[in-house]
C-alpha cells in the first residue's frame, strides 16, 4: 500500500493539450474516483499513473517514489482494464498467476496465491476454466483476481463496470468496495457513472475537459459543489438550474420570484444561477405556483415536470403525486439547499 | 444454411452447389482415373469417365523414369523451410506493422506492399545474376531465400498485421502491467493468438512453394534437385512427347498431400482468412 501524488501533470498529444496540471493527493488505503463526462481525460491521467502513457509534464509518485519514467512493470500497481483483458488462450488460474510466474515466483507460491484471491472472490469452481467459458460477472472477478494475487501498492479501475448490465453492475460495484475494505490497498478507479462514484469512493475527482473541477468527500460534492458544473454532474436526477437576478426579494428567473436564503449584500442585482435539487421541493400551499408537465411515479416517490415561471424543473416528492398535466400545484424550495453560482463562470456565490 | 428455408429451395440450392462443383472436382477425377488408363483410352472418343482397362504400372514407372522420391523429399523440404521460414519472418515484421510506433511506419509498409505488385518473372533474370555470383545456381538456396524475403512473405505480412490489429490493445498493456516486455509480449500473447492467421499462413506459403515452377526451371538443371512440378514435365518419350498417363500419374502423386493438408487444416483455413477479413 501506498500514498499517490500528482503535481503539475500535465498531457499532449502534439499541440492538443488534454491534462492542464492536475494536483492529487491519494492517502495511503484511500478509495480515490476519478468522474467526468466522456474525454475528461479521466482514464489518460488513470493510464499516466500506470505508465500505459508518457507524462508531458509533472511528476507522478507512488510511495513517495518518483516513477514518471518507469514502465508500468515497475511501479507496483494493477489495473482492472473495462474488457477484462484476460488471455484468451490461459485458464483462469494462468490467467490470475501469469504475472507470479513472470516475475519467478515458484510454482507453490503462485498456487497457494491464485488459491487465496479466488477463495476471496469465488472463483475456486473457474480455475479451469478459459475466459471464454465464463459470463460478464465472472470475467470482472478473474480480473480483480489477477489485480489481487500480487498484492500491489495501488490498484488501479477503468471503467471496470462499463460492460455489465445494471443488475450486475451494482452488484460488483458492493463487491469491489468490500474488497477495498477487506485489503485497504490504494485504489484509483475511474467511472463516467456518478452514482458508482457516489456510493464508492472516499473521495471524489470531478474532472471536466483535463481540469479537476472539484476534489472531495462524495457527500460534500453534493452538498456544496463548487460550481455549476460539479452540480449538474453529481446527483440524480440533476440540479435544476434557473437563470436570473438575486435581489433584495428574492431570486427573479424568468417569470417567478423564488425566495433566497440570506446573501451577502455583494452580490444584490448580480445576474447569477439559481440551483435547487429535485428532492429540496415540498408540497406546501404557501409555496410558489408551478405547473405540472409530467408525473412519473416510481413507488416509492413521485417525480414531477414542472413549470417554474418559464423554466422546466424536476421535483421529488415522498408523497404520491395524483394531479394531471396542466394542474397549478404549489412548492417550497428548501431555503438550506438553495446553491447559488456565478452567471458568469458558474462559481459558487453562497 | 438457414433452418427456416423450405426443404424445395434447399433442394435448389444444394443442386446449384452441385453443378458448381463440376468445374472443380472434373480435372481432379480426370487426373486420378487417366492415371491408370493406356495412353490410347485417355484421348478416346467419346471420353471415359470411368476407365475400362486399369494400368498400375504407371504409378511404378514414376519411381523408375525419375529420382523421384528424391524430388518429393526436395519439394517437402524446401516447402517447410520456406513455410517456417515465412511464419518467422510475417508474424515478426506484420507485429512490427501493426503495434510498434516508428518514424514512416505506415509509408514503409506501404513500399513493402508495392513488392505484390511486381510479377515474379521481372525479378527472376537479376535474382537469377545475383544467385550465380554468389555460387547458388543448382542448389535449393534460391527456392528458400525468395519466397522467404519476396512477394509471399509480403502477402504473410499483411495477413499478419491485419490479425495483430484487430487484437485488442488492452490484452497487451494487461501484459506490459504483468510484467512483460515488447518481446514477451510478442511471444506470450500475440503469437499464441494468432494461431487462426499462422495457420492459413502456413498453408499458402506451402501450397506456394509446392507448386512454384518457374524458380525451379530457371535455378536448377540436375534431376536429383528437381522439385516436384519440375519433374512433371520430365516425363517425355523419346521424342519429347508427355507420357500423359506418367504424368498423370505423377500429378496425382504430387497434388496427394496438398490435398491431405487442406483436408486436415480446412477449419483452421478457414478460421484464417474470416480472421483477416480477406475472402479466398
């Protein structure tokens, strides 16, 4: 296990820049999720840690060990690549002990090694069997397996879930964090998915175009995102967004006035964007007027399409929603879950 | 076929397949059963399909009109040096191709691909000045170095390096993160792999090689050197005319274990060339 620090990394491909100085500190056993929209460049910095690409500028250090110019070989770690990648030609067991065996383990050693990563994941009954014989699911655990049976300082996750269907998916996402739990190795994993960051990680990386928007705690991304873009991202269904003007009243959007909670005086009359999550509506007669565009029930809550003065909005509710489309209804947004960001820029303002 | 065609166009289409097979099968069984006629019952009129007299005799006059188990063991060998040799040389320059990133790769094998367009017979005159300086002429040497390091060989290529791309390029940084070196990689991974497209390779290399002829004639002038297709033509009376039974005989005795090949490599053929997308 070890800690992981990225200063200043930097990418190119010719003139194109795709990472602009990236600055991370991973902690020793920490489950860090690298997230962003697709060609965020999330899997070029996962591939720069593993040395699969070459770092333009910065420094990359694992263990406090600089290993910018290192093959992947001999940085300690292992990766879980989004197809598996396993030998098609080698069972399982070769599969989970090839690295073992290059690297001159002896024969006992890989066996009693494979046999301790497959107890781990289950994989005792498949040792025999080759990658093609296998489902989704089980090819995911033989490529953690071959992560595990090394022992390495990090590991490293591309999108390891991508290929699964949603059952499964959440499934093994409960699996690779108790794994996590259970060998508190380093982990960097990369996802497009922000509830699989959400659910998983210790700490979350929210990248958009090669910049690290913001770096925190799953919980205060979505309690405090930085700015407008870590809001929309994080939670689902999305922040809702209504541009307009703070004023001493409250928030003017387009055709309604919402009300604000307490901001500086700064910030009076300043265009700005007015974000509130779909759960942060309640039912309240005292409420502003909204018109109802679409009722979804899902069971256990109701989500509602809704008209907000002119701007289309998604509301959560617990209660059941019985009102047709058309039907004026009222909602309270929480006033402690008002976000506030710059029109301009969208950074946070509250 | 569809299961869910009706058994009339089944009926049709297994019948059109057996109409098209006549071009193919005819001049095989037209080989096999003249083999064993006198020379008078093969150009009889109307033709005999099956032969009314059986001459074995043929098959013993091939071993006594020419050194010709020498001739086969030349052809065999020459076949397999050439096929290893091929293997060895496409799976290494059509990896190189496919996955090394170096300065022009692309326009290089673009030239190297040029090498298919020029016929044998342009090259075989200052081959054939190149061999007698260096002492070959009349040894197998230049029926074993051409096709290793010409057209066939740039043809394996190509099959090569298309197998190699369509691998895909995380099986080999899975490799690299295991611990693997380029050469490694190459011979753990890719080469095992590959097995499908060195197969077909391997049989068309062979097939080439077993039945080049125009090398042959011009590199080699001893019947104890000849190579199978070469020794064909030696069946002549007295006055220069085919032994057309002889021949015939001989013909079949050579195309036996081509055919023998293609019967127990047919899947692996066939795997082969849907591999590299090509169509035989």
């Amino acid at each position: 296990m070890a800690e992981v620090k990225l200063s200043n990394v930097r990418k190119s491909y010719g003139a194109v820049d795709v990472i602009h100085g990236v600055d991370l500190d991973i902690a020793d056993g920490e489950f860090v999720v690298l997230v962003g929209p697709s060609g965020c460049g999330k899997s070029t910095l996962l591939r720069m840690v593993a040395g699969l690409e070459t770092i333009t500028g910065g420094e990359v250090r694992i263990g406090g060990r600089l290993v910018n110019d290192l093959d992947p070989k001999d940085r300690d770690i292992a990766m879980v690549f989004q197809n598996y990648a396993l030998y098609p030609h080698m069972t399982v067991a070769t599969n989970m002990g090839f690295s073992l065996e290059h690297r001159g383990g002896s024969k006992a050693d890989i066996a009693e090694r494979v046999k301790w990563a497959a107890d781990i994941l289950g994989l005792s009954p498949l040792l025999d069997r080759y990658p093609r014989q296998l489902s989704g699911g089980q090819r995911q655990r033989v490529a953690m397996g071959r992560a595990i049976v090394r022992d390495p300082q990090v590991f490293l996750f591309d999108e390891p879930l991508s290929n699964l269907d949603a059952k499964l998916r959440v499934v093994m996402r409960g699996e690779i964090k108790s794994l996590h739990q259970r060998l508190k190795t380093t982990t960097i994993y990369v996802t497009h998915d922000q509830v699989e960051a959400m659910t998983m990680a210790d700490k979350i990386v929210v990248l958009q175009a090669g910049r690290v928007e913001q770096i925190g705690a799953p919980l205060d991304l979505y309690d405090r995102p930085a700015n407008q873009f870590v809001a929309g991202f994080i939670g689902s269904p999305a922040m809702n967004f209504l541009n307009g003007t703070i004023t001493a009243t409250g928030f003017a959007a387009q055709g309604i006035l919402l009300p604000l909670p307490a901001i500086t005086p700064r910030h009076l009359d300043e265009k700005a964007v007015y974000g509130i999550r779909p759960e942060h509506f309640a039912l309240d007669g005292d409420g502003v007027e909204a018109e109802i565009v679409l009722v979804e029930p899902m069971g256990s809550e109701t989500q509602v399409r809704m008209k907000l003065g002119e701007t289309l909005v998604t509301g959560v509710f617990r209660e059941r929603v019985s009102q047709s489309p058309g039907t004026k209804i009222r909602v309270q947004p929480d006033l402690n879950a008002i976000h506030l960001f710059a029109a301009d820029g969208g950074q946070r303002l509250n | 076929m569809k299961a869910d065609l009706s058994p009339r166009t089944k009926m049709f289409l297994y019948g059109l397949m057996c109409v098209l097979l006549i071009p193919f099968v005819f001049p095989t069984w037209w080989m096999v059963t003249s083999s064993v006629k006198p020379i008078s019952d093969i150009f009889a009129f109307p033709p005999q399909l099956v032969p009314q007299t059986y001459d074995w005799t043929t098959y013993s006059k091939v071993f006594e009109l020419q050194p010709f188990v020498t001739q086969y063991w030349n052809s065999a060998y020459i076949a397999a040096l050439v096929t290893a040799g091929t293997m060895l040389v496409s799976s290494m320059a059509g990896y190189a191709f496919a996955r090394i990133r170096f300065p022009f790769a692309d326009a290089i094998f673009m030239v190297v691909l040029l090498g298919l367009l020029i016929p044998s017979e342009v090259t075989i005159v200052p081959l054939f000045q190149m061999f007698l300086k260096a002492g070959m002429v009349n040894t197998h040497w230049p029926l074993v170095l051409v096709p290793i390091f010409g057209a066939p060989s740039v043809f394996a290529t190509f099959v090569m390096r298309q197998f190699f791309i369509s691998l895909p390029v995380e099986l080999e940084e899975a490799a690299r993160v295991d611990g693997l070196g380029r050469f490694k990689i190459f011979t753990r991974i890719a080469l095992p792999l590959a097995k499908p497209a060195l197969a077909s390779v391997a049989i068309f290399t062979f097939l080439h090689s077993w039945n080049l002829y125009l090398e042959p004639v011009v590199f080699l002038s001893s019947a104890d050197k000849f190579t199978l297709p070469q020794a064909l033509t030696q069946y002549t009376d007295a006055y220069g005319g085919p032994m057309w039974n002889i021949q015939l005989a001989a013909a079949t005795l050579t195309a036996l274990p081509v055919l023998i090949i293609f019967i127990i490599a047919q899947k692996q053929f066939v795997e082969g060339l849907a591999h590299t997308g090509l169509k035989g």
